[in-house]
C-alpha cells in the first residue's frame, strides 16, 4: 500500500534529487506544494504521511521580508508536537529548529562545497552511520546555523558548525547539509545561486571539479541513509 508525501519547495531547482528514486521505490507518492504561494493550512498537508521541507536562499528568521515562513512555522510546529514524521533539509532544518523554539541566525562563514561531518554517538547508531566511512562527504551550501532545540539529539559537527543534524523523537530528522543534492542537476544551483557564489567569492569551476570527483558515490549514499531513515519511520 503506498503512502502519500508532501514536499515543500522554496526554489525550483532544489527538489528531493537523490531521494526520489528511494521515495518511489519504498512505496511514497510524492506530492509537491510551493512553500511560497500554496495555502499549507490545507488537511493534506498537515496531515500527510511525511513531510519534506525542502531548502533555499531565504532566512528561517525572514519572516517580516517573506510572510509565508509564519505559516511553514506553524505547519512544522503542528506535526512535530503530534509526532508526524518530518524532514527537513537545510533550511528545512533551520525551519524544524526554529519551530522547536530555538535560535536560527547567521553563522562564522559561508559553508558553500563538499565537506565531512563528524558524527556524534548517537549519529553513528542512527540512519546517518554511512557518514562514518573514509571520504564520505556531504554538500554544504548554507552561511545561517541553529542553536540544538530542547529536546533534540544531536547527530553530526564539522569545525564549522556544532549543528550539522539532529533528530527530534523518532519521527523528525533535519540535516543542515545536501545528501538529496544530485551531482548531474548541480549545474541548476550554479545558475540559480549564482549571485550568492559571486559574493562569497567561490569559483563554479572548483566547485564543479569537486562535484566531478566524487559524484559516483553520492546515489548510493543517499539511498542507504535514506532507506533506513524511512523504514524506520515506518
């Protein structure tokens, strides 16, 4: 019996990747809705079988310049406290932690390229354990972070950010970083992040040799993540 997803997107080039083929084959319709412009109070949304808070260029915190993050706000606050499942990548992550009550703000640097995480005990135990073997790395590609909300179990740091992933119950998880990023699409957020890159003084053509020497192994990595994350969901 399949069951039903919801997506949340906030640009259109930063969409599930690497988790849609895992999605589909362990029996989820997806279903996706612009952040921006649908109404999330609809019964669908909220409470849909999982929901996928996609990433973007916005602030978690922005919600005077984008009025709509009130309602994503409420949205996530509302499955959380009821234990349906949630993911939330990047400034999906940002957005679970600041419904959880905490701090979401600027962080020390921009953490733009690939990049190892370092799991924490309970990082190693969980779906993230993959992360642990040699030359693993995620994309990164965020300059806010997140204090750990109340609550939250830390999964993964870098020297960077002491807030990398963590899980709230057994039903949320939020990964700072881009395991769902699909190295062939990258050129899509080149373009569409162009002007952050420019500012932040990072050349596309490092990035896209970086990307070039280690897209092999990202589908399998994100399909053994995720996999586990979504059976163990249930």
């Amino acid at each position: 019996m399949r069951r039903s997803a919801i997506a949340l997107r906030h640009v259109a080039f930063e969409d599930l990747g690497l988790l849609a083929p895992v999605m589909a084959r362990e029996g989820w319709d997806v279903t996706f809705r612009e952040a921006a412009t649908d109404d999330l109070r609809e019964g669908s949304i909220r409470d849909a079988g999982l929901l996928i808070v996609l990433g973007g260029p916005i602030g978690a915190y922005e919600t005077d310049a984008y009025p709509f993050l009130k309602s994503e706000l409420e949205l996530i606050e509302h499955r959380l406290s009821r234990n349906l499942p949630v993911l939330g990548i990047c400034l999906g992550a940002q957005l679970m932690a600041k419904a959880l009550g905490s701090r979401v703000y600027g962080g020390p640097i921009k953490e733009i390229g690939w990049g190892k995480v370092e799991l924490t005990g309970e990082g190693a135990a969980s779906c993230l354990s993959p992360l642990r073997e040699d030359g693993e790395v995620v994309l990164h590609w965020h300059g806010d972070t997140f204090d750990l909300p109340r609550g939250a179990q830390r999964l993964a740091s870098n020297r960077h950010y002491e807030n990398q992933a963590f899980a709230y119950g057994r039903h949320a998880l939020a990964l700072q970083f881009h395991l769902e990023a699909d190295p062939r699409l990258l050129e899509q957020w080149y373009v569409g992040h162009a002007a952050e890159l420019a500012a932040a003084k990072i050349p596309v053509a490092e990035l896209r040799a970086a990307t070039a020497k280690i897209a092999d192994g990202r589908a399998s990595l994100a399909d053994r993540v995720f996999t586990r994350w979504l059976r163990e969901i249930g």
